[in-house]
C-alpha cells in the first residue's frame, strides 16, 4: 500500500454528521409537513444561489476531510514508514498548488517575488525583485505577463461558459424528462419562470461557478492568483484548505450545541419544577462567564493537556486536530443556551396545548408525549437554529484564533491568514492580498449560508413569512 | 417591588458560587499549578525547584481546599481555594503576573473601556432603530428589499474586516483620525471616534434586521389597526403607537448588556491601543495570566447577573403589564 | 323613508386571487342599524373593513362605490379618508385585549381621537374622554382614564373601545362582532350601551354578528351573507318571521331552541373557500333544494315582500316541516356512573421574600355532582368560574386539592389513575389546539389504545377504521393530517379519538363553541347518536344555554367555583330560581319576537376567585341580597325533582 488512510476525529465525527444528514433528509422525504417547507426553500431563487455556493464549499470541506499519509519512497516493502506529513484528497486534486512554494511573499498574478533581492544580472549583482520560481516561470519577458493573463482568463472563460452549457443541458434534460414535456416546452417556461423552481437563477449560478473555477484553473496554472504569503505559500492553497475548518466549526459546534439545548431546554419546559430551577441555574451561571473567556481557559487547559501528552498524537495534523475538536466543544457547551431558552419557552407553550392534555389524559408516558408532541412541533425552530447559529460560528473562528484561543496556529484557516497578515499592514507597500483573501472567502461563505438560512428561516417559521 | 428585587439579589448569590467553583475546577483541579507553572516557564527552564519557586511567587504553594498541615480556621482559609477564589467575593482579586493589583488595574481602565463602550451602544442603538424604522416606514417597497439585503451582506461581513478596513483608510490613507492609541481627558475624543464609528457600523447589520423583525411583528397586531381605524396618519401609527411597544423587547435586551459595557470589547481595544479592560483581559489571556482572567470571568459574571436584574426592573417601568413579585 | 346615510353599491374586494367580497350592494339610513350576518369566511368582516378602506396588506378595492353622507370614500385621497375614519365613521372590533394598545392608557387612547377629530387637547380633551366613559357607563371614570387596558375587565374594555369610537362622533358606526368575545351577562350590557348611544346620537350602525340573537334584538334590517355575496336582505321582524333564502332558513333550523326534542336541521359540508371560482349559486352544493339550474346560473335578485332574496327558487320552496318534537328522551334512573364529592382545585398564591404561600385561588371550591350512565349533565357558567377546571380535575389533567371522585363505583386515586382514564375521556374546546399537527389521524386515534392497552395490538387499525365511520369521516380520514380538515371535521376527529377508548363517560369541554351554527349542529347531532348508540355518559361544559338545552339532562351552574344551581334541564332553564341563573337565562338574545321576558341586568363583573366575596359569593350583583347574604355562604334549598339552589332568597320564599 502506498498510501496509509488516516481518519482523524473531525474527519469521523464530519462524516457521522453527513450520514445523520443523509438519514435527516431520508425521514424528512416520508412526512409531509416537513417536506413541503424544503419545497418551499427550493423555491426561493436566492435560497437555491446560495445552496449551490455552499455546496461548493462543502464538497471542497468534505474532499478536504479524506486524509491520508504517503508512503516514504525509500521505505522497506516489508515495513512501510509513511510521511509525517498528512494530506488529503482535495491536496492531491490541487496538486502542485501545495507544493509550489516561494521564498516569502509576491503579489497576486505577480511574476516576481515582493521583496527585493540581490541577484546576479548580466554578471552583475543587482539588487532587485527577483522572478518567482513559479509564478509566471514560464514567460520569457516581464511584457508578456499580461497578455498571458488575458488570454488565460480567456480561455478560463470559454470553458467555465461550455461546461456551464453543459450542465445546463443536463439540467434541462433531466428536468424535463422528468415532467414528461418536450425540451422545448421546458427550454420556454425556463425563460418565463414558470417551472415551479428556480431554474433560471441554479443554471446562472451554475454558469458563474463554472467560469469562476475554469478561470482559477487556468491563471492557477501558471501564477499565484492570490499571491504568496510570509512563507511563499500560495495564499489561494491557504484560503482553499481553510474551507474545511469553517465547515467543521460551524457545523460540529452545533453538534454539540443541540442534545444538550435540545434535552435541558424541552425538559426544563416541559417538567418545570425542581428540574426548570436546575436548568436554569446551570445555564444561568455557563451564560454569565463572557464566552471569550470561557472558551479561553478552557482553550488554554487543552493546549496544556496536548503538552503534557505528546506521545497521544503521532502527526501534527493530529495535534491540531484535536485542539479544533476541543474548540468545538468548549464553543458548543457556551452557545447551547441561546436555543434552549427558545425551545424552553416554546414547551412552555405546548405543553398546556389540548393536545397534550388529551395525550396526558390517556395515561401516554411521558417519554412518548415529548417524542411524538414535543419535539416534532419544536423541530423547526431546532432546524432554524442550526442554519442562522453557522455563519455567527464561522465569523467567531476569526475572531478566537485572533485573540489566540481559536485553532492550532499551524492549522490552515481564515483566522489564522487574518492574524497572521494584519501585523503586515504596517509595511509599506501593503500587503493586502492575505487579508482580502480570508475576508471575501469568509464573506462568500458567510453570506451564502445567511441568505439560505432566510430562506430556511421564512420557510419553517410561519410568523416570519413575507418579512425577512 | 423591592421583595422581589431582594430575592433577585439573593438568587445572584448561587449564581456567583456556581461561577466560582466552575473556575476554580477549570484553573485548579483540571488544569493544576503546576501545569500552570510549567506554561508560563516554558519547556526549556521546566524543572522541579523551577516549578516550586514559580508557584511560591504566585502564591500557588497551598493545598486546594483543606491545608492539614495548618490548624483551626486556618486548615479552611490557608488554601487556593479561600485565598484566590472565595476571596473574590470581597472583590480582592490580588495581583497579576506582572505584579500589579488587578483591582486597582480594573478600576483605572474601566474609563477607556467606558468612552469606548457606552458611545457604540447609546449610537448604535439609535442608528438601528432609526434604520429599523425607516424600513418598516417603506416596508414591501424597494428601500425595504434592498435595506434587508444591506443588512445580511453588512452582517456577513467579518468584525474584524471593519477595524482593519477602517484603520486602513480613514487612519492610515487618509489621515483623518489617529490609527490607534489613547489620551487622558478631553483630547481622547480623536482616538475615540475611529473605535466608535467602527462599532456602530460593524453592528448595523444584525441590529437593524433585528428590530424590523419586531417591528413588523407589532405592525401585523390588532391594536395597529385600530388606531388607524381612528384616522391617526400612518407616522403617528408607527412612531407613537408602533415605536412604543417594539421599544419593549429592545430596551430590556439592550439592558442586560449595559453593565458589562464596563468589561468593553477585546477586540476593539486590542486593535485600536485603548487601555481598557477588554486588551487587558486579551493581554492576559495571550499571556497567560491566570489570575486576570480569573478576575475577569468573576467580574463579567458579576456585571451579566446586575444586567438581568436591571432588566426586571426596567421590564416593570416600560411595560405597564407587568408586576414584580 | 329615510335618507340613506351610507350607500355601497357594487363592492368588490380582492385579497391576492380571493375575491373575499363580490357585488355587495346595501344601504343604511341615518339611526338605522343594519345587520350583517353570515359565518366565518362569509366576508362580513371584509366588507366592514373596505368600508373603512383598512384591508390588510395585498387587499384592495377591486369595484364599487361606497358613499357616506353625500362622499365617495372610495375616490378619497388617503389624506381625506383619514379625517372620515374617526371621524366619519369608526369601528368597533371583536377582541378588545388585542384591539386596544397595551401600552398606552385608556385616557390617552380616547384624547387621541379627540386630538384628531375635534382638536380637542389638555383639559378640555381629558373632560371630554371622562364624559365619553361616563356616557359608556364605564365607572369610576376619571380614575378609569388613567388605567391600562389589562387593568380593565372585558367588558369594561369594550367600553373603552365603544368610547373611543365615539370621541370622533362618527355618523356611522361600525360594529364587528362587538360582543362575540364576551360572557353572556356582559354582551347584554354592552349591547345595552350600543343601542342606547346609537337612538341618541342618531348614528347608523353596521353590526357585523354570526349570532341570530343579537340580531333579532339591535338590528332594524338584515342583510346575509355567504361566501362573500349578500344573499338576503330584509327588515327585521318579516326577516325573522320568514327568512327566504334556504341558506337563512337553515342557520334558523340549525339553531338549538327550547323544547327541542328532534334532531337538529344541520347543513352538509362548509362554507366554501373564496379563491374558489364559483359558477351558479354559491350555495347549491350545500343546498338541499338545489337544482341544475342552481348549478349553472348565478341567481339574480329577487324582491318579495319587503325582502330582497338571491335564488332562483325564492317565494317557491317548500315550507320548512315544523320540527318534530321528538320522542321525549327517555329518564332512566340508574345509579350513578360518576359521583363527583366536594371536589375542590386550589391554586397556590406565593409572594415575598422565600416565596411562601399566602393563599389560594380557590378554582373549584367543593363542588359536588353525580352523572347516570345514558344522560348528560351540562355544567354551566360564565367564563372564570372554574367549570373548565372541574372537567379537568376530574381526569387529574390538573391535580385535584380535595375531594372523592367514585366512577362506576370505584373510587379514583392516583393508583388507579389507569382505569379511570378508559373509562373517562375528554373532547377539548378548540379544535386547532386539540389535534397535534404533525400526527396522522390514524396516529392520533392509535395513541390512546395503545398508551391503555386496549383490545388486541393486530385489531386496531380496523378500529380506527371502525371509529372514523362511526364519527361519519372518509375512509381516507386516517392517513391526512390534520390540517386537511376543516373545525368541524377536526372536532369529529377528536371525539373520535376520545371514543377509541370505549370509555363510559366524556367530558365536553365547550366543544361547539369555536364552531359556526351549521357545524355546531352537526357535532351536537353526533354527540346525540353517539349517546343512545353507546350509552354515554356527558359531562357537557358550556357556557351556551341553547346548546344545554337541546342535550342535557340535568344542569348544574357554576358561578365562582361553586354550584349554585343544580336540576333537571327544563326545570333549570325554564325555571331557574337562582337570582344568577335567572339573569344568566334572560340574558340568552333570542330569537323569538317578543318573548316578553326582560333581560335581568347584572351589575358589574363576576369577581375575581382569588378574593371572593364574603358569605354569598353572588350578593355583590344580585338585587335580591340581604344582610345574611354577606354574611353566610346559603346551602342548599331543595325544590323538589332534585331541583336545589344555594340561596338565601329562595329559601325565604319557600318557608
């Protein structure tokens, strides 16, 4: 075997959440009033623009979380010795992206490096910029650079446009194999907008997705798109693999966040008495202690446990890895109270409601009431709350691991870029190209998943209905 | 009025003991002394007497809870428990790594914390409500669409994205404000309205949104109706009768965080050089200082649970429906 | 006749596709007031508000002219049509909690209309709004103005309301079902101010009511809607005395009235949807006349007598059959299934510091009754006076203080709470709130045999298919959710879940009252089938008189927690001795002309169960009272047939 897979405790716990999800989406298809809410999401044009956004990032999130270490070349047959070095699938796609490192830092699409040098012209030792080693290696004149760039972009354009084409065709034949009408007849009500879904908008976003990534593809090709950073690190590499940390950050914490929101809220509502007293009083005290530090000290406890025990993690990958899982955690055991106290309020509610008397009043357990009364009907407010909760969670990463609590400073993440490029702004010229990464990533992500969770929000919550 | 208030008091007590022994497990029993010692001295110079001398200095050489070796009373107060934490019901937090009292720091850099913290609140809560309003005023127009939009691509966009970007061009490219730093008295106000401003706008998005959310809620209610049955033109609607109750669900839960505008931003104030206690708590944490934060975890909870008492109360003057008991 | 003082012709408003009101055409005369009856989603109150031009949001007037005293309203500017709402004409609504700001006092709410209509401010406006109280019968009133909505009880609030629509001094003013939130007592009074204001000011009113009664004593004429069309018109008294359009006929037949033994005239299915389109009469497929033509020609006005009638048939129907008597129901004297003994429910009341307890509400204060298997006892009383709380208590819904509950001679504890509950069931009052949305119907009627292991696991589903026939649903019933159904198909849904239990008694708790008129027949029908099919024992709580009449066999009245009044049916309602009962019957509107019995008028409110009055809990409003009154607490005064009250009054009269 040449390859040794390696799953580490985000990448488990992100595929247990895919198969929960995929089970979610399984029982959601059989029952009607939780059906027709996603149809109603699927029918908001800018709810679909932005899951087709998300779902780029997440597919980039989940081939970044099939990890794997090579095997040393010059190891025995018989007893393999594998790279320290953990990869993933997505490294493997990106290819010489990772590998394609500079001396420090050069401009995006630039062609030489940003810090002058002395090197050898002419036989001559001048000092100037150096060129890259691999940014624009391949043009033979500084003038060239940028009809090279035009024509990249170009040719990205050109094939973003096909392979949109394409998928709009795909589209459009499924779609209109499906409700058995001729492609002419669908290629018209697509152009009118009445197929019930927002086609026109899933094929322009498709359409603008593909010319994005085949431009990429193609200046990535021979440049820096985003330029390199401290460490001649290619910053578009950098912002691509902290896809996956948002994801499991947003995602993960609310793992955490909802048994025990879920649990302590219905049960506080629903028995109230001595348990309510206690409920509160626990989420009372957890919600007086200023999460910044609470989640610091604990933070700070892991880092010291990671320290005290090296051998419990034989990569660095590991390491940081379990500092994100702790991360998650801590972030989950602060922010479960915000959705309990919801949820607490509304089994207050439903609790006095007659059917819950006429299900009191037939002797039903009460372990069955909060199953099959309580928590179906509070199952939306869950749902919303998973959605509106990701992109504050993800926004929050940038701020913890600016402050120094957040992710394993070796861990790739848009925290971290931040961080680390913001005590750049001093130099002059500025670096800028770091910051503008993590911040419009940041931004494109966040924003794709606030408009969907609107669109969830409007959706499931029928007082919001019209309102946004 | 004031029975409930006293009970309110009284409740508080549990909470601060709760917070208390939570911090103290976490800074003492999960994470002890010496691991403590060992951070702060690094790898290099870990050695037993290093350790030992590290936490004599501190004031860490106790037992945690019950010192054998010291008699009476003493057995019970001679711990870390009674000396660093209990202690800090009297508000004596001792001193931090760098020697300094950390009740006297409090009290000095509550004043930037302060000039900083209560400007962005008071501002922006009238800028939010004023933006909430105008877009309830135009509500299903275009300006109604395209203000919630605004909010949802202001509130994507990163906190830390505002301080950079404003520092970057209103400091540094245009030389309008200082890019950071502080002054006593008078002369702060030109290190003052950089910070400001930037908190206003970095909270407009989520703000706004918030309370045209409650404002179109108090809009769809039969009262709306009725006093428009009576002739009254739609501004009196909304800004007497509309403005009146949205107010309710705004101030109590603007009040809650009004105490802790003492703690001030960390953030803020680490970017923009403001001596307050928001960088000397994120001073501490990056430093590790253990005995700020755990002075500052006490001090937040102490200020939450002012906040939701001052909420109760403010409940019963703006909301003539409700009656403490 | 008089000169019209609001002219509608032609009216049609639209919400989204719906045309919620299509062609209403009517007229009011100045000190006219003009009923507009239907039931929900006729479109009455639709009509009101595009009156007032008030249409909620993607409403809008689609046809029609609207002319008050000489004005178009509908071409106004909306700067104009201000000064008209207030001013010109104003409105009363249904709920006044809701429709009333909470926030601001009462005083600032009337100064406000004053301010705008009659630039009224300072102390002039604060006498003015003082004056507008009193005249409303508000008392206290300078006090009054000062108070918030919440301080004020519901009728006191409508009041507010009525005064508030007042200070514009509008021509004409609108009522939308201005008592429909209101205990009996009190719509009596309010209806008493309303008609009183209207003769002296010389308004017009618009009343918008479901409710026959109110009608047949406030309205001058009468126009009915259905499903957003006028139907019928005519004055008052040849209105009542032959309505024509066999929808009116039916609301009359459905209507329960005294000495009904038969079944009641009930109408199949509901009020149409509005965004329906409609070809030929709108009421055909429920018409029991209907005829092909009925169902391809929307039927034009026609005129007989003084009514104005919209079907094709009128003047030419059958004469409705007078309603049979009915077999008297049979009396069985069996011995009790259900003996109820001093049942009393206390709620804790703690204050202070450590939050002790300082005293109680008393909820239900030893109340005491006993049901035979086959009959029906109706409980009845206004609302706060803890009937819904005895229902409950009995089923430990709500834990019981004190006092023994024997069902078919078993004495109920928290041990056996199992038996009782398969004996004993419960039909809840809201139909919405009864049924868990996101259960199946067959789900919904499973739980309970399953939860109480009744009859073989493998044989319920059949059940269920056995119980949705009995209730008279669909087959298909079982596998919808409940929002498929309309108010009186979910109301089957839940008694027919109360049934899956076979059990011997069931609790009512006002499950009619959330139903319009013709649904409400259809359910007091069933129960009536279910009763002699089954022989079931009813606890029937209600706070509706007609509805008692027509299904109890005994009734006992509640008024603060305690029994007043206990008898058979007719010896009750008919006879009632009570000083409480017999306001509580005057105040019924009825639908007779001419009845001859005055409306006995209560004073005040009924008080609060946390600080009830001394010795008798009634003397405070009762003409009757006497010292002893406020001293002891009456027992009980038999007056033969099992016919007792708790009365010193009574108790005089029959020494």
């Amino acid at each position: 075997m040449t390859y040794l897979p390696v799953v580490l405790w985000t990448d488990a716990l992100v595929f247990v959440l895919l198969a929960a999800g995929a089970v979610l989406a399984w029982a959601i298809r059989r029952q009607e009033h939780l059906r027709a809410p996603w149809r109603s999401v699927a029918q908001r044009p800018m709810a679909m623009g932005a899951a087709l956004v998300l779902g780029v990032f997440v597919v980039i999130g989940l081939l970044d979380s099939l990890h794997y270490r090579e095997r040393l070349p010059d190891s025995a047959p018989g007893n393999p010795q594998y790279s320290v070095e953990v990869l993933s699938v997505f490294d493997a796609l990106l290819g010489a992206l990772r590998t394609q490192k500079e001396k420090t830092y050069s401009a995006p699409l630039a062609m030489q490096l940003y810090a002058k040098e002395f090197i050898e012209r002419d036989g001559e030792r001048v000092r100037d910029y150096p060129r890259l080693q691999y940014g624009g290696a391949h043009l033979a004149h500084p003038d060239e650079r940028l009809p090279d760039i035009a024509r990249r972009v170009l040719r990205g354009v050109v094939e973003g446009l096909a392979a949109g084409l394409i998928a709009f065709g795909l589209v459009a034949a499924w779609d209109a194999r499906r409700r058995r009408v001729a492609l002419a007849a669908w290629l018209a009500g697509w152009r009118h907008g009445t197929l019930g879904w927002p086609a026109r908008t899933v094929v322009v976003v498709l359409a603008l997705l593909a010319v994005l990534g085949a431009t990429l593809v193609q200046l990535a090709a021979g440049y820096h798109v985003l330029g390199t950073d401290k460490v001649g690190q290619d910053v578009l590499y950098i912002s691509l693999k902290s896809i996956r940390t948002g994801l499991v950050i947003g995602t993960l914490t609310t793992l955490v966040t909802l048994p025990l929101a879920i649990g302590l809220g219905i049960a506080a509502g629903y028995f109230r008495g001595w348990v309510d007293d206690v409920i509160q009083y626990v989420y009372t005290v957890l919600n007086s202690i200023p999460g910044v530090l609470l989640i610091a000290a604990a933070v700070l406890i892991v880092q010291v446990y990671i320290e005290s025990n090296p051998e419990l993690f034989d990569t660095a990958a590991a390491r940081a890895d379990i500092r994100l899982l702790a991360l998650c955690l801590i972030m989950g055991v602060t922010s479960w109270t915000g959705l309990a106290r919801l949820l607490r309020g509304e089994t207050l509610k439903l609790r006095t409601l007659d059917y819950v008397e006429a299900a009191r009043a037939f002797g039903v357990s009460h372990a069955r009431i909060l199953g099959r009364h309580i928590f179906p009907n509070v199952f939306h407010l869950v749902l919303i709350a998973i959605v509106l909760d990701f992109s504050g969670l993800v926004l929050a990463e940038a701020v913890l691991s600016y402050v120094g609590v957040g992710v394993d400073p070796s861990m790739y993440s848009w925290g971290n870029m931040i961080n680390g490029a913001r005590l750049e702004l001093a130099r002059e010229p500025i670096v800028w190209w770091q910051l503008v990464a993590a911040f419009v990533f940041m931004f494109t992500l966040v924003l794709a998943a606030n408009l969907f969770a609107d669109g969830v929000r409007d959706a499931f919550d029928p007082r919001q209905q019209g309102r946004r | 009025m004031h029975a409930y208030i006293l009970r309110r008091l009284l409740y508080a007590i549990p909470i601060l003991i709760g917070v208390n022994l939570l911090t103290f497990t976490l800074f003492f029993v999960v994470n002890t002394p010496d691991d403590m010692a060992r951070l702060q001295l690094g790898a290099k110079h870990v050695t037993p007497e290093a350790i030992e001398r590290w936490k004599t200095e501190h004031g860490y050489d106790r037992p945690l809870l019950l010192n054998r070796d010291a008699a009476g009373m003493a057995q019970l107060t001679d711990t870390i428990f009674f000396r660093h934490s209990a202690a800090m019901f009297a508000f004596e937090f001792g001193k931090g790594d760098d020697g300094r009292d950390i009740g006297t720091e409090i009290r000095t850099r509550m004043g930037p914390s302060l000039a900083i913290a209560l400007p962005v609140f008071v501002i922006g809560l009238l800028v939010n409500i004023s933006f909430a309003l105008l877009m309830v005023f135009f509500r299903a127009s275009y300006l109604d669409v395209g203000g919630v939009v605004l909010c949802v691509v202001l509130m994507s966009i990163s906190g830390l994205f505002y301080i950079i970007a404003g520092q970057y061009f209103i400091a540094k490219l245009w030389n309008l404000l200082p890019i950071s730093g502080f002054a006593d008295g008078i002369a702060a106000w030109k290190f003052i309205v950089l910070p400001v401003l930037v908190g206003v706008v970095s909270g407009i998005g989520s703000g706004a949104r918030w309370y045209r959310t409650i404002f179109l809620e108090e809009i769809g209610k039969d009262y709306v109706r009725t006093a428009r049955a009576k002739g009254l033109p739609e501004a009196r609607v909304l800004f007497h009768h509309v403005l009146k109750n949205g107010m309710i669900p705004i101030l109590t839960g603007a009040v809650v965080v009004l105490p802790l505008l003492f703690m001030g931003s960390l953030i803020t104030e680490s970017f923009f050089g403001i001596p307050g206690l928001g960088s000397y708590t994120i001073d501490a944490i990056q430093a590790q200082d253990f005995a700020v934060v755990r002075a500052m975890v006490f001090l937040g909870a102490f200020l939450y649970i002012v906040g939701l008492i001052l909420t109760d109360i403010s409940y019963s003057w703006v909301d003539p429906r409700v009656r403490l008991q | 006749m008089m000169k019209p003082l609001l002219q509608v012709e032609g009216l049609v408003t639209e919400i989204g596709g719906a045309r919620v009101v299509d062609d209403v055409s009517f007229h009011i005369a100045v000190g006219e007031t003009y009923a507009l009856l239907g039931e929900s989603g006729s479109g009455k109150s639709m009509t009101a508000l595009s009156l007032m031009r008030l249409l909620p949001e993607g409403g809008r007037l689609a046809a029609g002219s609207i002319v008050l005293g000489g004005t178009d309203v509908r071409a106004l500017p909306e700067r104009a049509m201000r000064d008209v709402r207030g001013g010109g004409m104003a409105m009363i609504f249904q709920e006044p909690m809701l429709a009333l700001n909470p926030v601001v006092t009462v005083g600032r709410q009337i100064v406000e209309v004053l301010a705008r209509h009659r630039g009224l401010a300072g102390r002039p406006a604060r006498d003015a709004a003082r004056a507008l109280l009193d005249a409303v019968g508000v008392p206290d009133a300078e006090r009054r103005l000062d108070s918030y909505p919440f301080e004020l009880s519901g009728g006191l609030r409508q009041r507010a309301m009525i005064a508030m629509a007042l200070a514009g001094e509008p021509k004409l003013l609108i009522a939308d079902e201005p008592t429909t939130a209101l205990d009996v007592t009190i719509q009596a009074q309010v209806l008493d101010v309303l008609r009183r204001l209207k003769a002296a000011r010389q308004m017009g009113m618009l009343l918008i009511t479901h409710d026959l009664g109110v009608v047949a004593g406030n309205a001058d004429r009468v126009g009915v809607m259905y499903a957003g069309e006028l139907v019928e018109e005519g004055v008052r008294d040849a209105f009542f005395a032959s309505p024509q359009h066999p929808y009116s006929r039916m609301l009359f037949e459905a209507l329960p009235r005294s000495g009904d033994g038969g079944r009641l005239t009930t109408i199949p299915g509901q009020v149409p949807p509005l965004d329906a389109v409609f070809t030929g009469c709108r009421f055909a497929p429920r018409c029991p006349y209907a005829q092909d033509r009925c169902r391809t020609e929307s039927p034009g006005w026609q005129t007989l007598g003084g009514q104005r009638v919209r079907c094709h048939f009128a003047g030419s129907l059958p004469v409705a059959a007078a309603r049979g008597a009915g077999a008297a129901r049979a009396v069985k004297a069996a011995a009790p299934l259900l003996a109820v003994d001093d049942l009393k429910v206390h709620f804790p009341i703690r204050r202070g510091l450590i939050q002790r307890t300082v005293g109680h509400v008393r909820a239900v204060d030893g109340v005491s009754f006993a049901i035979a298997a086959g009959r029906t006892l109706a409980l009845v009383g206004e609302s706060g006076c803890g009937k819904t709380t005895v229902g409950k208590a009995l089923l430990h819904l709500i834990e019981p203080s004190a006092g023994a509950v024997t069902l078919a001679g078993e004495t109920i504890t928290s041990a056996n709470l199992g038996s009782l509950r398969r004996q004993a069931q419960m039909v809840f009052q809201d139909p919405f709130g009864s049924l868990n949305p996101r259960m199946r119907v067959a789900d919904i009627l499973l739980e309970g045999m399953d939860a109480l292991g009744v009859g073989v696991p493998g044989e319920r589903r059949a059940a269920v298919a056995r119980l949705l026939a009995q209730v008279g649903l669909p087959d298909d019933a079982g596998s919808r959710y409940p929002h498929a159904f309309s108010g009186g198909q979910r109301q089957r849904i839940a008694i027919a879940r109360a049934l899956a239990v076979s059990p011997r008694l069931v609790i009512c708790d006002e499950p009619t009252s959330a139903l319009d008129v013709s649904v409400q027949a259809q359910i007091l029908n069933l129960l009536r089938d279910l009763q002699d099919a089954l022989g079931l024992a009813y606890l029937f709580i209600t706070h509706n008189l007609a509805v008692v009449e027509y299904l109890a066999h005994e009734v006992a009245v509640m008024y603060l927690g305690r029994i007043v009044e206990h008898g058979s049916a007719s010896d009750v309602l008919r006879a009632p001795r009570h000083p409480y009962t017999q306001a509580l019957v005057s105040a019924v509107p009825r639908i007779e002309p001419g009845t001859g019995v005055g409306v006995i008028r209560l004073a005040g409110d009924q008080p609060s169960p946390l600080n009830p009055p001394t010795g008798c809990h009634f003397h405070p409003r009762c003409a009757h009272a006497s010292a002893v009154c406020r001293e002891t607490y009456p027992d009980k005064t038999e007056l033969g047939d099992g016919h007792w009250a708790r009365c010193h009054w009574v108790a005089a009269q029959t020494n």
